[in-house]
C-alpha cells in the first residue's frame, strides 16, 4: 500500500439528480456544501467516471436495469421505494461510479472515500429499502479483477444489508461483516457473511470493537476493505437509531474502523450510507454525523506520518 497526504473523497452533483426529494438523494449535496465550507484538513474532491450501464449488468439482472432505464413496470423501476424519473439512472451510475472510484483510489493510495448513498440493501433483481444499485457489491466485484484477492465489506448501518449478501453469495472472495440494531433486511448468513444484531445501543461499540479483533482470526486476511458507513444507528435518528448510541459512540467508531483498517495495512474505501432527518436530528447534524466518517479516515490516515 502507497500512501498519499491526500485523501479523495468523490463527488458529482449528478449524486443528486433524480427529482425525488429526500436525505437518500439530497444530503451528498449538503455534505459536499459543508467541506467545501469548512474544509478538513487533507481532504480534496474527486470527480468520479459515471459507471456504464455494462457494468451494472455484472451485478443486476437485465430485467431490472432495463426497467430502471424505461421506468417499466413501474413496480420494478420504483422497488427501491421511491419515484422513477428518467434522471434516476444517471444518478446511480455516478453514485455507483464514485463508489467504483473510490476503490481504485484506496487500493492505490490507502484510502479514499465517496458521498454516495442508497447502496446495500439494492438485491440482483430488484432495488430495495431506497436502494437501487449495489455499488458495494459491485466496487467489490470490480476489485477483483484489479488483483484484489479478498474483499471485506464491512457494514455499520443502522439496517442489516441483505440485498449485499443476495450479490455475493457463492462468491467466497468477497466476505461481509455486518453490525446492525435495526431487523430491517435481515438475512440468513452463509459462509461468506457475517450478521450481528446489537439489542442494547449501550454495547454497540464494544460489539464493533470485538468483531473488528475477531475478524481475522480463522486465517482470514483481507486486501481491501469497503465500508458502509451508515450514521443511523444514532439514538436520535428515526429510522434506525437505538438508544444508547450517540454522536461520541459513532465518533469513537469512525476512529476504530479507520484505525483498524490502517493497523492491518487494509486500503479502506467508504461511503456514507444512512441517516435521516427527524424530530430530534436536524440537517446540521446529521451532516455533523457523516463528517465524522470523513474526518477520522482523515485522522487515521494523515496524522499517522503520512
Ligand atoms: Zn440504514
């Protein structure tokens, strides 16, 4: 692994360009608007190459891709929940193409992370939970056909990422560590995945902590890590928070994660998954939460001597 004293971090507005408004396809703009604001140190923007229809066809089937581009049925162009418009493709080849970015860019340099979201409960033949491309799976399958041996997903959103385990099952090059507190997706693990359901928020972080040290146990290694950085698990989130886990438990996360991944010698390519507006979140918070991812990669990575 080189290292580089910058981390990309990628980024398109075309992130945001289906009509449809809500956190899932507006808040990769919020948080591009923050650092541009308020910049954090060792971070630049990256533009990421829209993935090509092509390639999501190594993951989805064609039925579902071709509904995405025609909008029908419509049932299967909005089984990700939410409404079709001719922009949502576009939008998740770039997202997806971020995703795919930040992987070349991690296996290169160490490190590299990307504001796309509405990724891992997307299954081979239908979208899901507001998910509509598995760019997880799919960095993950592109990395191996760079000369990556073993793949480590590695998913700390709030909800469990079935539609991730539906695109790798049977390959077992590709291994998912999955820490949910939500049931929502929820699957039956198999030889390549691994699922933790955290009933106390109180024990989130010492469930993160002891799987992170058991993970490579049983000779397992790892030479890329792609991590699903999902913030709501918050305990204010309302879409998967659970009592207990507060900003400074996902701050103290983010640091173990990116510590572990650096520790190892594991590049590390994240994105920032989860995370909903509600009651008891507003806006400036929850791009508070995801900053957090991007400021410990930076923190892992940078102050370390590189
Ligand atoms: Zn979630």
């Amino acid at each position: 692994m080189t290292q580089s004293k910058l981390i990309d971090v990628f980024y398109d507005p075309q992130y945001t360009l289906s009509s449809h408004h809500f956190e899932t396809t507006r808040k990769a703009k919020w948080i591009a608007e923050s650092l541009r604001e308020d910049p954090i140190r060792g971070i630049r923007f990256a533009t990421p190459e829209p993935v090509l229809v092509s390639d999501l066809l190594l993951l989805h089937s064609a039925e579902y891709i071709s509904a995405l581009q025609s909008g029908l049925p419509i049932e299967l162009a909005e089984s990700q929940g939410f409404a079709w418009d001719q922009y949502l493709l576009p939008m998740t080849l770039s997202t997806t193409g971020g995703m795919v970015a930040a992987m070349i860019a991690a296996i290169e340099v160490g490190v590299a992370g990307t504001l796309s979201t509405g990724l891992h409960h997307a299954r081979k033949d239908s979208g899901c939970g507001f998910c509509t491309i598995n760019g997880l799976a799919l960095a993950a399958k592109k990395a191996l056909t760079k000369g990556v041996q073993s793949v480590l997903i590695l998913d700390l959103d709030a909800h469990c990422g079935g539609g991730t385990q539906d695109c790798i099952s049977g390959d077992s090059r590709i291994y998912q560590l999955d820490i949910s507190v939500d049931g929502f997706d929820q699957y039956k693990p198999s030889n390549n995945s691994r699922l933790v359901m955290v009933d106390d928020g109180y024990d989130y972080l010492t469930t993160v902590e002891y799987e992170l040290e058991n993970l490579l146990d049983e000779g397992r290694s790892f030479d890329l890590c792609i991590y699903n950085a999902g913030m709501d698990p918050f305990e204010f989130c309302t879409n998967g928070g659970k009592e207990g886990i507060s900003m400074r438990t996902l701050a103290r996360r983010e640091e173990l994660v990116f510590s572990w991944c650096r520790s190892h010698s594991i590049p590390v390519a994240f994105t920032i998954a989860g995370g909903y507006l509600g009651g008891r979140l507003d806006q400036c918070d929850l791009i508070r939460l995801h900053r957090m991812t991007v400021q410990a990669a930076a923190h892992a990575f940078l102050d370390t001597g590189i």
